[in-house]
C-alpha cells in the first residue's frame, strides 16, 4: 500500500453528521473503477454475506431485520428466533407479541416483527412458503425491496444482483463509480460500469470494505489500499 500523510481536501469533505459526501466526487475511469475492485477482492478474498441462516427463508428474514442495526446484532437474536419459528409457516402464525419479544434488540421491534411476519404470510399464501427465485416476485413481498432481494438472491440462489445497502451507496459515491444518492440510479450507474463481473461478489466485497475501513464518519484512508486511486482520499502520496 502506498505510504503518504492525512490531507484535508475541501472537495471531498466527509460530514461527520451524516457520513454522506459533501461535495460531489469526480468519477473514475472504469479501468480505474475495475483496479480498485481487484484491489479490494485481494484484500477481501473470503468476502460473503455475515448473517447466520439454515435456509432462504432465514436469510431473508434475517436481511429484513437488519435493517437500522448491523449483522452482529441480528445475528445475535436470529438463533432463538429460528429455532422457535424456522418457516415461514411458522412465523406467520406466530404470535405478535412474542416475535416483538425475539427480535427487541434489533431495534424499531414493532414494524419489523410485521413486516417479517407479514412477509411470511405472503411467502405461505402465494408461494406455498417457498422463498421465490425472481427479483420481480420477491418485491411483491411485504418489506422486500430490490436490496434486500438481491442479497438472497445473490447469496442463497447464485443469481447476479447489486445490493445498494448503505454502505455500497456511500463508497460508490466515495470512489467516484456514480454521482447518483438514489439506491435504484446508483444499481444503474454500477451495472454499466461493472457489465461482465459478479455484482453480488462486488456488492458484499464493498460492504466489507464500508464495515471494516472506509467507515462513514472517519474513512481510514491510511490504511487503504485504494488511497492512490481513490477521489476522495485525504492521503497525499509521496
């Protein structure tokens, strides 16, 4: 990794409030774009979805619940979750009142144990409780939208999708792939960047990088490998 000291660049401002660019970030080449993705899968080479799951239908309960809270803690309340309610049959008719006690430490407990349960309600009612292997059934689904469904596609059935998380939105900003803020632009942006690779393997790939370095309030530049490619790097190289 290339040695060089903090700078602050005005352009590239990082807002300690929010953790979103200030300023827009000039975009990259997309031979400069396909490098620091190489870069990162040589950083990240075991990277692949950190939720805890026994079957698609777990993962996508489980990436519902992680919404507003990290892998961590949803892992931390999925295993007594599953093992009480492991089917969507199970959990539709599950009592309201305990799956709001199950998933409490996830946060916005109330509309999240509808939202799982209602979704697993319609997983039984039009699918006969089988998680649907298409982006356009799976967003017929009660708090499924395209992020959520191109995780459990992605991880569970091998299909190809971009999974516009908060992290993938903020480091495509960050590393100058897109200009865009909405999640749906920002997968169009990457798409035609990114054509011929696996969006899923990039998607999670990025989101490691987001957990790990390039943090929304304070991005470790320094210990970037991207930090001589990178727009928004407040490393001034050698």
């Amino acid at each position: 990794m290339p040695k060089g000291k903090i700078i602050k660049k005005a352009a590239t401002k990082v807002s300690a409030k929010s953790g979103n660019d200030v300023s827009p970030v000039k975009r990259v080449k997309k031979d400069v774009a396909h490098e620091m993705i190489r870069k990162l899968r040589e950083l990240y080479p075991d990277a692949d979805c950190e939720l805890t799951y026994d079957s698609p239908f777990q993962l996508l309960t489980a990436v519902i619940l992680s919404a507003q809270t990290t892998d961590v803690q949803v892992n931390k309340v999925t295993p007594k979750l599953f093992k009480r309610f492991p089917t969507a049959k199970a959990l539709a008719e599950a009592p309201i009142e305990e799956i709001k006690d199950l998933i409490k430490a996830t946060g916005y407990y109330n509309a999240k144990a509808n939202s799982i349960q209602t979704c697993a309600q319609q997983l039984v009612l039009n699918f006969g409780g089988v998680v649907p292997q298409t982006l356009e059934e799976l967003i017929t689904l009660p708090g499924v939208g395209r992020k959520t469904a191109n995780v459990v596609l992605g991880v569970v059935f091998n299909q190809r999708g971009w999974s516009v998380d908060t992290h993938v939105q903020r480091l495509s900003k960050r590393l100058g792939f897109t200009k865009n803020v909405d999640p749906y632009k920002i997968e169009i942006d990457l798409q035609k960047l990114f054509p011929d690779d696996d969006w899923s393997n990039i998607s999670i790939t990025i989101i490691w990088h987001g957990r790990r370095i390039c943090f929304a309030r304070n991005p470790d530049c320094p210990r970037c490998p991207l930090n001589d490619l990178c727009p928004s790097s407040e490393v001034k190289l050698k």
